[in-house]
C-alpha cells in the first residue's frame, strides 16, 4: 500500500489530479436554490453519450446504399440480437434529445440566464440548438423508407423558394437533381461525422463558457452571490455557503438522469412506434408519393409557416427573422432584471411566441 501511495504521489504531483477535484469537484459550490431544471444539461449530455453508443452499434450492420440502406434496417429489426432495442433507443433518443433541448433553452430563457455575461453560453447553446436539428434531419433519411424519402424531398425542396440560390442549394443538398443516392450518401456523412464533430466542439466551448462564468443564481428566493459581474471587467460569479458540486449536486443530476431514463424506457417498452407512421416501415418508392407527407413534430411548426404564406420566400424570411432575434437575444435584451414575473412584456413576448410555436406545430400535424 505504501508504494501504491507513492505511485499515486508521485503521479499526483505532475498532474496535480488533488487540485484539479478540490477545485473543479468537491471545492465547486452551486447556489443553493438550484433547482432540477438545472439537471437539463447532464440529461442532455447523457443522451448525447446514448445516442453516440446506440449509432456506433448501428454502424455495425447498416449499410449506406440506396440498395441495401432499408434491408439493413430492417435486419437490424428483425435478425440481429437485441437490434430492434438499440434502433429504438436511437431513433425515440433523437426525438427526445430536441424535446430535452427544448426544454433546457426555456429554462435558460424563463430564468433570463442568458443575460451579460453569459451572451457566448446562450450562442454556442443556439448553434447546439441548430446542429441537433440538422443531425435529426439528416438520419431521418437513413433508413430509406417510403416517409423518409419524400419527407427529405420536401424538406430539401423548400429552399428552391431562395432567390437565384436556391436551385444551387437545392442540388448541392441532394448531390443531384433528385433525392437518392448521393443523398444518401452525404446526410450519411453529415450524420456520422461531420455534424458530430461540430456538436463536440460547441458542446466543449459551452462547458467552458460555462466554466468561466460560473452556474447563475436562479431569480427566485434568496439572493447569495457574491462577486458578481460588474462592468466588463472579469470576475467570477462565485456561491460561498453554497452546496458542492460532487458528491451532492452530481447526485442530484444522477437522479434527474434516473427519472429521464424511467421514462425513456417506458416509451422504447410501451410505445416504441410514438414516432413512426405506417410509411417508415415500407422501403422508399420514388415513383410513388404517399397521400400526407409531413416532417418530424419539431419542424411541423416551419412547415406550417411555410404553407401560411402564398410564397415560400416570404415564410423563410420569416422563420430567419425569428430565428435571428432568438440567437440575438441576449444583445437585443440588457435589462438587468431577471425575475419573469417582473417584467411582464417579456413573460407576455415569451409565453405568446410558445403558444404560437405550439399552435403551428398542431395546425401543421392536422393540416
């Protein structure tokens, strides 16, 4: 034991793995008012991690050929051992990671946790935003269905509305004039490289944003910050009396990860088809265009919109607006109050755009 205690010293010593705990672990306060929706982020980096293993597994035995694509899935499904519980949990896992996202920015937004100087934790969390919903519509296309295809046609087809670009963008995003093959071929390298790189980089920087800042005091109930931001010049906001970050809030993320993964396996278990119509289990038809087309419920929102206007352009440049404001969000808003209840046209802006959010999505799903 005694040279396992030097070894350990010894290493100790030129890592400085003590300090790094003390500071980073058990020495890290958290306010202690913190509530679960907090916990959104370890959920979220929990399914990250899930969705990465369950793909890998998948990488096994699918196969990214217009041919063969469908046929794998359905081997997967049908042939490979415990097959149909690893698609599952990826295909459910990609609609509840948006869900889970969803819900993290409205947290971050209710609680005004954006606001200076947390301006770069709100963007990085934006672009996150984005990267998820790419990565969600280009592996909606991988197995070849019937309703992946055309809902990929659709959705690639909106951006012919772009003056004298739009054309371009539209073969560039397909690989030609059509979907099929080649698109297969890049959403496949979108899907399982490309995009996921990207998402570990800004993943990264939001941790360090995150880190640098310091966790923001939740608006409600006491106020026991102390070093809080003045000014432009740097000073961390830091939680004296506050509870540590290992071992007790990481038990708390722990259990808020345990009641996620309860309920995740009560959909993969008892409704494992929530997110499939009859058509994703028929093999893609080019020749043949199912009677309702319609994307994914996280885009029936753009979809609608789409349709609302008598040129696509026009609710493009809408969707941009909007979604340029939300990104812009924390320069467009430098009050420094942040409890909702006091500020009443931010609570009527904020609860009015997710009701019309909302609206949309159920207009689009029964239209």
């Amino acid at each position: 034991m005694a040279l396992f205690k030097r070894l350990i010293d010894w290493i100790d010593v030129r890592i400085g793995a003590r300090e790094i705990v003390a500071k980073e672990l058990t020495g890290y306060l958290l306010p202690r008012n913190i509530n679960a929706w907090y916990s959104m982020g370890s959920i979220l980096l929990f399914i990250f991690a899930m969705q990465v293993v369950t793909g890998i597994l998948l990488l096994i035995y699918y196969v990214p050929d217009a041919d063969k694509a469908f046929k794998s899935v359905s081997f997967i499904m049908n042939e490979v051992p415990f097959g149909w519980l690893i698609r599952t949990c990826h295909a459910i896992g990609s609609n509840m990671m948006v869900l889970v996202l969803f819900l993290h920015m409205l947290s971050v937004l209710f609680m005004n946790s954006y606001k200076s100087p947390r301006e770069f934790n709100w963007l990085t969390g934006f672009i996150l935003f984005t990267l998820v919903q790419g990565i969600s519509l280009t592996g909606y296309l991988l197995p070849w269905s019937q309703l992946s295809f055309w809902a990929t046609t659709v959705a690639t087809n909106s951006a012919n509305a772009i003056p004298v670009a739009g054309p371009y963008l539209v073969e560039f995003l397909r690989g030609s004039k059509l979907v099929g093959p080649p698109t297969l071929g890049r959403f496949f390298a979108l899907h399982v490289a490309l995009i996921p790189l990207g998402m570990a980089a800004v993943v990264g920087a939001h941790l360090f944003f995150l880190q640098r800042t310091g966790v923001s005091t939740p608006p409600f109930g006491q106020k026991e910050t102390a070093n809080q931001w003045q000014g432009d010049g740097y000073r961390y906001e830091s939680h004296p009396g506050g509870i540590p970050f290992f071992p007790n809030y990481a038990l708390e993320d722990l259990r808020s990860i345990f009641i996620y993964l309860a309920c995740f396996l009560a959909v993969v278990f008892f409704a494992p088809n929530l997110f499939f119509t009859s058509d994703s289990f028929l093999p893609a038809n080019p020749l043949q265009t199912p009677a309702h087309i319609k994307p994914e419920w996280y885009f029936l929102a753009n979809y609608q919109t789409l349709k609302i206007f008598p040129n696509e352009f026009i609710g493009l440049s809408v969707q941009g607006a909007a979604m340029t404001f939300l990104a812009l969000l924390p320069f467009i808003d430098r009050t420094r109050e942040r409890h909702p209840l006091k500020r009443p046209l931010f609570m009527i802006c904020a609860v009015g755009g997710i009701l019309l959010w909302v609206g949309l999505s159920v207009w689009g799903h029964y239209s």
